[in-house]
C-alpha cells in the first residue's frame, strides 16, 4: 500500500472507513496460498490480527477516528 492518495486528502477527512476480508499472501505474478493459513469459502485467508495492524497503521499514520465499514467472512 502506498500512502499517496490518503496523504493528500488527509486534511479534508473527518474519519477512515475500512472494509475488510482477510489477506491475500502475494508473489511475483499473483496470489499464493499457504499451508500456514486458515481460508474461508471466497479464498481469502482468515487472519484477524492483520485486521488489528491495518487500524493501527492507519491511526498512527492519521490520527482520525476509524469506522471498520465492512467486515467478515464467506462461509
């Protein structure tokens, strides 16, 4: 993730909505799956800590309240 877009509209928010699913671990020419992580029914690994780490970056980063708008799992 690069941070160009929020960086420049920073300063007009009043707040950071997010939608989240999962992780997708990423290699040269897409998408691999590990025997590491659980997935759900769409294929995306089920991983609630990095749900944890994506709002503290963002905090840290922007310091504006957060909403999570969008959040769960397909089974």
């Amino acid at each position: 993730m690069n941070y160009r877009f929020p960086d420049k509209v920073k300063d007009n928010l009043d707040f950071m909505g997010f939608n989240y699913y999962g992780s997708e671990y990423m290699k040269a020419f897409g998408i691999e799956f590990s025997d590491l992580a659980e997935y759900n029914d769409a294929g995306r690994a089920i991983n609630p800590r990095g749900l944890y780490e994506m709002l503290k970056i963002f905090y840290d980063r922007y310091h504006l309240p957060i909403f999570i708008t969008e959040n769960g799992t397909a089974d």
